[in-house]
C-alpha cells in the first residue's frame, strides 16, 4: 500500500475561504509532468478529506483500481476537513492541483466557476452516471454542466448517548419534538453532570444547521438570483436561541465551542464534554463508536413547524482539475470508485450511502455496526427528505466562514445578538456581491 499523506495543524475556516478568493482567480497548470506515450505509465493524484478510518479503504480502493489499470499509477493524500481546503487553495495557485480533487457541495460552483473543474458529463473527463439519481447530480450541476459526482449521500442528524439521557432523567426524542424539548433534555444532561458534560455541543455558529432551521420556517440559505434567503431577524432568532442554552450551561461553553473544527480531536463528543451534538450520518465509520468510546443514537433534527427540513446531501463530490493534463485516466478513478462492485465492496459506507442505486443494494445489504445504523436512520427519515437545493453561489464558502466567526462575538459577550447579525448580514451580502 502507498503511503499517504496526513496533513496537521488545522487552519480555522475563515482563514481557509478568504484566502480562497485570492488564490482561486489564479490559473495554473496542474497534474503530472509525464504526458505518458504509448506503454507507458500515467501518474494522476488524487486528494481527498477525511479520517484515517477512510484514508484505509480509499487506499485499498485505489490499490484494487492500479491493479485493474496498470498503465495508472496514483499518487495519494489526504488531510482534515479544514486543512484539506487551505492547501487545495495554495496547491491552485502554486500549479500543483490534484487530477482527481474531493469536492464539497458548497464550494464547487466557487472553484467552476473559477474555470478551475472540467465537465463531467462531455469530453475527456466524462464519466458514466446512469447509476445515481439525477436528485443527487443536481448539487453537482451548475449551469446545465457536472462539475461534481457525488459516490455518496448523506442528511443531518443528532447523535445523542441515549445512556446518558436516560440517567439524568432527560426525555427522549421523539416524533414531534421540538427545540424546546431539546434544551430541556440537554440541560437535565448538564445538571445531572455539575456541567462536567454539557447537554449538547453549541451548533449555533455551524451554517449547515442554520439551514436545516431555515427550511423549517419555509425559507433557504440563497434565493435562485444567488443572494441571501433570510434577514438579520432570522439569524438573531437562531442565535437568541443557542445562545440561551450556552447561557443556561445546557450548550458547551465557548472556550469549548470555539475549537470545533471538525476533527476528532476538537469535538465535544468524542472528547465526552457533550452528550450530543448535530452532525452528517456519513462520519459514522465502523470505528465510530470505538472513537466515541460509547455507542450513539440517531435521531431526526427537533422542528417547532411540523417540517423536518433535512434534505438528501451529497456527502462530497469527486471532480476533475480543468488543468489536469490526464483527464481520460483522471475519470476513469472517479468512475471505478462510483460505479465498480469492488470499490462498493472496499469503499461500504465510508463516506455515506452509495450514490449509485447497484452499490447502494451490495453494500446495505452486508452492513454492521455504525454503518447499520446510519442507514437505518437514512430508512427512517428517507420519506421526509428535501431535494438538495442547488450548488450555493460564489462567495458561499466565505458567507459559510463568516457566520462561525461571527458568532464567537457572541458566546464570548464581545457583541449582542442583535449586532452581531446585523454585521453578519453586511458582511455576507458584501461577499456574495464581489
């Protein structure tokens, strides 16, 4: 097996997007040197995100396409959430992107529009998508082109230890349960503690679950034009009420909330200062509940409109660098990890359920453990599910930034809800317009 690189040292968010606005208007020549002439070998590589429970099969995986493809050989990397962007950004300014990039549903149309993606649905690049369903394409599709396959979905959902809730007396989600219902049983939580473990991890500065409240009062992140979907009201709503559960201790603290950054080692959860915590039910790995160090139930998000407001998320995407001077080879990666059995066999669930409706069927049907049951959630919840709205407009990633970095004048008493949205709103229509 090749080895991979694990990039350390995560960067914040903000830092990640507002240098992307810099580094992305940069054109450069990308992918190997070697054009490859006839018998030769072609070297492509290819980066991804993620957690070394998936580096180990995507390694496997890329192991059992080298074995089918012998003239490809594929360089590999890969890196947390956060620190995969940073370098992705100076990797295209640099000349150095990856032929084969992981892409994320709220910054492919920043990078496409950029002229930094090759279609996948013509040319060189092009890749069979029979087997996904045009729901999940269209996250992918901007301007009637595919710039993004995603191999997988994935939705919204709250990991609570239900073990823990019970001993402190807390009730249990249930159909109909509300926000309120939530605070009340994250501050049982940390009562029953002295506040040693918190109720919930403070989600009020995450945008993805912003959204999911959002479409549970009819409303959505961007209107079809590309601008804002809500108003200042809107957020000071939602902030009021997560900043009322940091205030009544039933929400982490905000030494505690600042450092989440999507890795492990920086979640409230897994480190066990929080009893539950919003998340995608495609992180849960077959090491899941070893990394938790208990298992977890999944539940639907709390609505106080009937709604439930979770939609069919492409988990990621696979695209292709418009610079990459191997294209053909590049695609044939990203169709053997979509749509070959051996990959499903290797890949399971590591990145959420199988996009395509074959891979989906082998892979469901031999699952365990925490694989099981985040498809047993998507099966409980799958009716209930919106369509995934299109790709978000240029300047999403830094409006995405802008709403964490925000909030922390919030929950460090530096602003009042009021102004704080007031300034996120300014900020974020002002980034949206350059």
């Amino acid at each position: 097996m090749r080895p991979t690189t694990r990039l350390t040292g995560l960067t914040r968010a903000l830092t990640l997007v507002a240098a992307a606005g810099v580094l992305l208007s940069i054109t450069a020549a990308c992918g190997s040197d070697d054009e490859g002439s006839a018998g030769s070998t072609v070297t492509i590589r290819f980066d991804w995100w993620g957690n070394p429970d998936r580096a180990t099969v995507t390694e496997q995986a890329v192991d059992a396409f080298e074995a089918k493809n012998p003239g490809i050989r594929v360089e590999t990397s890969y890196a947390e959430f956060n620190a995969y962007f940073q370098k992705l950004v100076t990797q295209i300014a640099g000349g150095g992107a990856p032929d084969v990039l992981q892409m994320d549903y709220r910054y492919v149309r920043e990078y496409a529009d950029r002229g930094q993606l090759a279609p996948l649905d013509s040319g060189e690049a092009k890749v069979d998508t029979s087997g996904v369903t045009r729901q999940l394409l269209n996250g992918g599709t901007i301007d009637g082109k595919l710039y993004g396959i995603p191999p997988t979905q994935n939705t919204q959902v709250l990991l609570y230890d239900a073990a823990q809730w019970e001993k402190a007396g807390a009730t249990a989600p249930r159909d109909g349960w509300t926000w309120n219902d939530l605070k009340a049983a994250a501050q049982k939580v940390s009562d029953a503690t002295d506040g040693t473990v918190r109720g919930v991890a403070d989600f009020g500065g995450i945008e993805d679950f912003f959204e999911v409240w959002l479409h549970q009062q009819g409303k959505a992140l961007y209107t079809p034009d590309g601008t804002l979907g809500y108003t200042a009201e809107d957020v000071a709503t939602w902030w009021t009420m997560t900043d009322g559960m940091r205030r009544s201790g039933a929400a982490t603290a905000a030494g505690v909330t600042s450092k989440m950054d999507g890795s492990l080692a920086n979640d409230p959860v897994s480190q066990k200062t929080a009893s539950a915590g919003f998340a995608y039910d495609g992180n849960l790995t077959p090491q899941s509940w070893e990394i938790m160090g208990r298992e977890l139930t999944l539940t639907p998000f709390p609505s106080d409109t009937g709604t439930l407001g979770q939609y069919a998320k492409p988990a990621m995407m696979f695209s292709i660098s418009q610079r990459s001077t191997h294209k053909e080879a590049a695609a044939r990666l990203v169709n053997f990890l979509i749509n070959d059995p051996e990959a499903g066999r290797i890949l399971g669930m590591s990145r959420g359920l199988p996009a395509n409706s074959t891979i989906r069927e082998q892979v469901t049907s031999t699952l365990t453990g925490p694989p099981l049951v985040a498809f047993r959630y998507e099966q409980q919840v799958g009716s209930k599910l919106e369509q995934a709205p299109p790709p978000p407009p240029k300047g999403a990633g830094t409006v995405k930034a802008t709403f964490q970095r925000v909030y922390e004048d919030v929950i460090f008493e530096r602003s009042s809800v009021r102004d704080a949205a007031e300034k996120f709103i300014g900020e974020a229509t002002q980034a949206l317009s350059t």
